[in-house]
C-alpha cells in the first residue's frame, strides 16, 4: 500500500535568530576595501579638485587679460581726445600770432577783433571762452600804456589786479569776444601766483603753456579753469634763451579755458565703455588736483587726489601719465565695478562648476 506523501514543510523562521541580508552583506563596507583602492579614490578626487581649479584660474586669467587688452584701447582713445581738445586752441592761437607777425608786431585792437570774429570758437575750440593778448607792461610805463589803450577805441580801459611787487605786468589789453569775458579785459594776469609761473614758463621755454588749475575772472560759477598761453616775440628776432626771449617779448597769446567747458561730454564719448576715471593735474606736490572724476563730474578748485575713492579695489586698471603743453596730467581708468561683477568675477565660476558635476557624477563617486 503506497503511502500518500503531503507537501514539504516549510520553514519556519524562528524570531530569536538574526536576520541576514544578504544582498548588503555581498556589498563591502568602507572598511572592508582594500587601501590601495581608497588611495586610488582620494587621488581621482584630488585630481578632480585641482582639474577644476585649473580651469576656474585659467578661465579668469583669460578673461582678465581680455579686460586689460579692452581698457588699453579704451584709455588710449580716452587719452587722445583729451589731449586734442587742450591742444586744439593752440593752433587758433599760433594763427592769431601769424596776423601780429603781418602787421609787423602792431597789435591792432581792430584788426585782432576781426580775427577773432574769422574763426568759429564754439565749432574750431569747444571750451574756449576766447582769445586775448596780453603785453608785458613795465611798471614805469604803465601810464602810457593805459593812454594808448584808451585811444585805440577803449576810452574806458583800465588795469585791475596790479601786484606791487613786480616790476612788471602782464595786461589782457584784447579779449575777444569782449561780451563773455568783459571781467577779464585789463586784468593783470602777472599779479596772480599761478598765472605768473605760467607766464614765466612760456617765456623761459618759447613753447605753448598751459597753466595749473585757477579760478577765471570771467566764469561766474567760479569753478576750476586753465590758461593757454602762446609767447610773442619781435619780428626779426630769434631767441636762443630765456634772456634773449625777455628782452624780445611782445607778450602773450592767450586762451582761458574753463575745465567744465572744455572737459565737457568726456564721458558721454565713451558711453560704451565700461570704464570709469579721473584725471589728475600732476605737480609732483602735495597740492595736486582732482580735476575731472567720471563719476563725479568736475571737482571743485584744490580737490586734493585723496576727494574721491580711487580704483584700489578694482581689477584691471591703468595709470597713464600726459604732459599738454608744459603740464602734467595723470589719467587713472578701470573698468567699472558692474563689468567685473558680470564678467570678471563669474569667469571662473562656469568651467569650474562644469567640472565638479562631472567628477560628482562620475560612477567611482555615486554614492551608497
């Protein structure tokens, strides 16, 4: 007789013995892997790590260069149309000496209207509030000099300002056009400390002379203005030195310069730019001044250096150094604290990123 077998019997857990999983005892702890393979592991990271500061470093570098290549262009031009708007008057001026010279040193009160009246101020030398001459008047001789001022067409001209110290001085007897500068005609430009040493300066050199910032007679805002001043030598005389240029001087040739006028839409020319500066008339002393900040505008007479914050804390930035006419200037520039932030400082941020995703997700480095 068969037996009938039933189905096997199962087994049956007992809840006193330890369940084993199976699937994570096959996977190894940290501290089962072999130290060879957590060298190996530390080594890929560390790789990664200066991989990706490679890139973030080589990825700025390159942009910062490209930064300083862009504001060399931009300072350059900068420096060019500064330089021509100081410089531009000089020529009207040397023309001006060239009718003195046709009319054989005779400084016609007509005549040098006319000239003025020939050029177009405003279009030829924006800034320049016109032209004048100024004669060297020895002190003994003053009295004359006033008669015959007077007697060519100004029955009311007088001389203000005179320095008694010197024994000579320095007149503006012609200002054209006489309506925007009536305050300044018959000043004596030699009474003045600034204006002195510019005189003195052209003479010694015989060149075009541009003086240090001065408040002008004629500029009701009393900001800071400059002095153009072209010396005037005799006819036929040739000087070779600053004594034999005293004693052939007719005078001077001058321009007054009012630095908002002449300085004006710098910054708008350079509306693209990213760029921010200021200019520094540079005397070597410790009165230098801030003449012109970007972001400020025109800086008041005797600004020192130190008025405005300066570019320490930018990135890329260029010191230039211009001499106009017997002046120093220098131009500070850097490109502006908005650019560095958008352009600069990210620039090493993208490759760098880009490489960390990788090695995070790299299968070595998935984590359990």
């Amino acid at each position: 007789m068969s037996s009938i077998r039933g189905p096997a019997a199962l087994p049956v857990h007992d809840p006193s013995e330890p369940v084993i999983d199976t699937a994570r005892a096959a996977r190894p702890s940290a501290g089962d892997l072999p130290m060879t393979a957590v060298v190996a592991a530390l080594l890929v990271l560390l790789a990664g790590l200066a991989m990706t500061l490679s890139a973030m470093l080589w990825n700025r570098n390159r942009v910062v260069s490209e930064a300083h290549r862009l504001l060399d262009a931009q300072a350059e031009r900068l420096e060019r149309d500064i330089v021509q708007r100081f410089i531009q008057p000089v020529y009207g001026l040397k023309g001006a000496r060239g009718a003195i010279a046709a009319l054989h040193g005779r400084v016609d009160r007509q005549a040098f209207r006319a000239y003025v009246q020939s050029r177009d101020l405003p279009r030829e030398f924006p800034g320049v509030r016109g032209f004048g001459f100024v004669p060297r008047v020895m002190r003994t001789e003053l009295s004359a000099f006033v008669a015959a001022e007077r007697a060519d067409g100004a029955p009311q001209f007088s001389v203000r300002g005179m320095s008694h110290a010197a024994p000579d001085l320095f007149v503006v007897a012609h200002i054209e056009p006489l309506s925007e500068n009536y305050p300044a005609w018959g000043f004596d430009l030699g009474s003045e400390g600034i204006r002195r040493r510019a005189i003195e300066h052209a003479i010694l050199t015989g060149e075009a002379t541009l003086s240090a910032p001065v408040p002008l007679v004629q500029d009701r805002a009393h900001g800071p203005g400059m002095l153009l001043l072209v010396p005037v030598f005799r006819e036929g005389a040739d000087p070779i030195d600053a004594v034999q240029r005293r004693r052939a001087l007719l005078g001077l040739l001058y321009a007054p310069l009012v630095a908002q006028e002449i300085l004006h839409g710098l910054k708008e020319g350079l509306a693209d730019a990213p760029m921010d500066f200021r200019l520094i008339v540079d005397d070597h002393t410790a009165t230098e001044d801030l003449l012109l900040d970007s972001a400020t505008g025109i800086q008041p007479l005797d600004a020192p250096v130190t008025a405005q914050p300066g570019f320490d804390n930018r990135v890329v930035t260029q010191l230039r150094h211009l001499e106009i006419a017997g002046r120093a200037f220098r131009l500070e520039t850097a490109l502006n604290a908005a650019y560095e932030r958008r352009v600069i400082d990210a620039a090493g941020w993208g490759p760098g990123l880009i490489t960390c995703m990788k090695v995070s997700n790299s299968p070595r480095f998935t984590p359990a």
